[in-house]
C-alpha cells in the first residue's frame, strides 16, 4: 500500500524554518555560543555586539523608531508580559484596579492573563465583535469608562483571519490616554509596516509564525512603557525579562523578518491566488458552506469553513491522513473553538468548521486536490 504525505494546510498554527534561516543559526550552536550577558570576556562582548545588531536590524526592518524591542520565547509570554507586567504596573502606581477592553475572539493567550487580571481584582469587558468577526467602533466607544487603563485588540485572528481597524481603534485609545496592546503573531509579512510604531503602545510578535525557529517572540514597547518583569533574576532585557538569551535564535527570527518583509507583496499575490482558487473550488463543488468572518478585511492565506449539516468529528476523522489542518486554533485543546462560538455558530457548527491555512510551500495542484479531498469527504459524510 503506498502512504501519501497528507497536504498541509495548517500553516498558521505554525511555519517550517526556511533553509535560510536554518543556515544563519548554524555558527551560534557550538562556535559563537558565548553568553552575551558575559560582559566581562571578549567572547561575550561579542555575543552581546551580535544580540544588539539583530536589535537594530529588526527595527530597520520594521520602521521601528520609538519602540523598546523586548526578546520572550514567543507570543504567548510576550503577551503575558504586556498584559500583567502592565497593569501590574497600574495597580503599583495608582493603587487602583482598573477597567481593561478586550474582545471575546482574541487568543487564549490574551484572554488567559486577562482572566488572571481578573481574579486579582481588575475589571475586564470582553467585547462580542460583528456576526463577520469585526469589532465595531461604536460598541467600543460604548465599553469606554472613566477608569478604562488598557485595550488589548489584536491585529488579525488566527482563527478566521480578520483584520480588525487597529488604526481606528489605536486613534481612539490615543486621545483617551488609553494603553494599547496588540497581538500581532499572525501578521508579520502581511503588515503596512510604516504603520507598526505608531499602531499600538505594545505589540506581540512570533517567530515560528513566520518561518523562523520555535521559542522566540517579542514584545515592542513604546519606551516610556513601564512594566512589572514576571521572570526575575539576572535582569536581561532592561530588566523586564531575566534570563541568558537564545542567540541562535534570535539570529535566525531576525532572518525570518527580514524575509518576510522582503517577500512580503509576492507572498500576498501567491497566498490571494491561490486562496481563491480554493475558495471558488469548494463552493462550486458543495452545498451549505458558510465562510466565518470578513473576506474583505482579511489575512490572504486563511480561509474559515462552516460545513452545514454534516458531523464534524466525522468530518475531521475522514480528512485526518489525507490534509493536515484545523477546526479551530492549535492551542484550543480539541474544544469547539470559541472564536466561532463567539460568532453566533452552534457547537455542533463549531465542531464541523475548516480552518485552512495556506503556506510558502503550497502549491497550487496541493489546492486543486484538497478541493476534491474534501468535497468527496462531506459527500460520502453526507
Ligand atoms: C494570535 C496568536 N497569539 C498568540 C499565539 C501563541 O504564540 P506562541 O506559540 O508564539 O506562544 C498564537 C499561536 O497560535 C496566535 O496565533
């Protein structure tokens, strides 16, 4: 019996390292391994000489002028850290618990350190956004108060993709004297990026989202942010995260950006491409398919199905060997995914949701045979 590799179309729950980026890691395993918080020697310095060139060279890539680049182990901390290191911070300065704005889409890894913000005594609104998974300005105007502190929207969801009005909603924030944060892991390569300093006060991004290594992330920071580090010790990273830094890794996520956003206009054709292909196939080939979220504001290499009146463990057990994707985020623990609860669907319409995720090594017969993969899937399902 032949096995055939099953077509991935996971990709925004992770990236491959480009052969690039794998090969600019390759001297910071065993030749340049110093620490570079060992000032003291001159290998070291110069671990420390190549940590802050990769710095630089991020903020050159990026525009950025007035941020504070902050290393994590991914998106996950990086937002741990704004959220709690902020209004920890708050709490310190003001001996008040605050109002902090957020929406019921974002990822887990917002809406967990919110929960725990929570707990400690701050208030937090979850905003419902639009039946197409947008926030809606007024709503957020509405959900300001008087002791509102910070805002925590995200750029794009990982789950259905949607690009919400952050300059809008940055705007708004900015005349309030609001703190803004964004979890922006899924948009690097996608991004207007003259944009980025300006857009939020803290901002999340992931390396292995984009094509580079696993366990590295960061935060950007307007520098007069001031945070509460949760990881003491040491007092790397200006003190905001202690702990030796992985240069390898940083070596290779700088790589990875500068990729990115010299692909970046290519990638969008390919993606978009390709996307509508996909798209137009399965809708041409099946009935009741509903597509979550806005296709207008929208990440270009995602796609978010509802397959109406068909099972959906049935349906993610038939396409299980054959295409590797999702019904919802990575990180969602085999639960319905509340991004689309969220949305007015169903568990059961949860259940029986696509989430495909187009990739740099699609190509465009992977698409054509994942339309027939999956439109002969909810036939013999049906
Ligand atoms: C929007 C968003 N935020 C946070 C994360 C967590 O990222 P990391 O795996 O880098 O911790 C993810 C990953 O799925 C994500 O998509």
């Amino acid at each position: 019996m032949m096995l055939t590799t099953p077509i991935l179309l996971d990709y925004q729950s992770s990236t491959p390292c480009l052969e690039d980026v794998v090969n600019s890691m390759s001297p910071y395993w065993s030749q340049i391994f110093s620490n570079p918080s060992s000032k003291s020697n001159l290998a070291g310095i110069n671990a420390s000489a190549i940590l802050e060139v990769s710095r630089e060279k991020i903020k050159e890539y990026l525009f950025l002028q007035k941020k504070k680049l902050i290393f994590t182990s991914g998106a996950t901390e990086s937002n741990n850290l704004a959220l709690l290191g902020f209004a920890r911070n708050y709490y310190k300065e003001t001996e008040k618990y605050g109002h902090i704005i957020t929406l019921k889409t974002e990822h887990k890894a917002v809406l967990e350190p919110l929960d725990q913000l929570r707990k400690e005594g701050f208030d937090v609104t979850e905003i419902r956004p639009e039946k197409d998974g947008l926030i809606s300005k007024e709503k957020f105007i509405s959900c300001i108060r008087e002791d509102t502190f910070l805002v925590s929207i995200m750029m794009a969801n990982n789950e259905i993709g949607v690009i919400q009005p952050l300059q809008e909603i940055s705007e708004i924030c900015r005349l309030r004297e609001i703190t803004l944060h964004s979890d922006c892991a899924q948009c690097l390569g996608f991004l207007e990026l003259d944009k980025l300093d300006s857009i939020a006060n803290m901002i999340t991004i992931s390396s292995h989202k984009i094509y580079g290594p696993k366990g590295v992330g960061l935060l950007l920071i307007d520098r007069e942010i001031e945070l509460q580090p949760l990881i003491l010790g040491g007092g790397q990273e200006f003190g905001l995260r202690s702990g030796t830094l992985p240069l390898p890794l940083i070596v290779g996520f700088t790589k990875a950006i500068e990729i990115a956003v010299l692909n970046q206009k290519k990638n969008i054709q390919k993606f978009l491409f390709q996307r509508n292909i996909l798209l137009k196939g399965l809708l041409v080939n099946n009935s009741g398919l509903e597509i979550n979220g806005s296709m207008k504001e929208r990440l270009p290499h995602n796609l978010n199905l509802t397959v109406l009146d068909v099972n959906g463990s049935k349906l993610h057990k038939s396409l299980k060997s054959k295409i590797i994707c999702s019904s919802g985020s990575a990180c969602s623990n085999g639960e319905p995914s509340h991004v689309l609860l969220a949305l007015g669907r169903s568990f059961k319409e949860a259940e029986a949701s696509l989430r495909l995720s187009i990739g740099l090594m699609t190509t465009t017969e992977d698409i054509e045979k994942s339309i027939q993969i999956i439109t002969d899937s909810i036939k013999s399902i049906r």
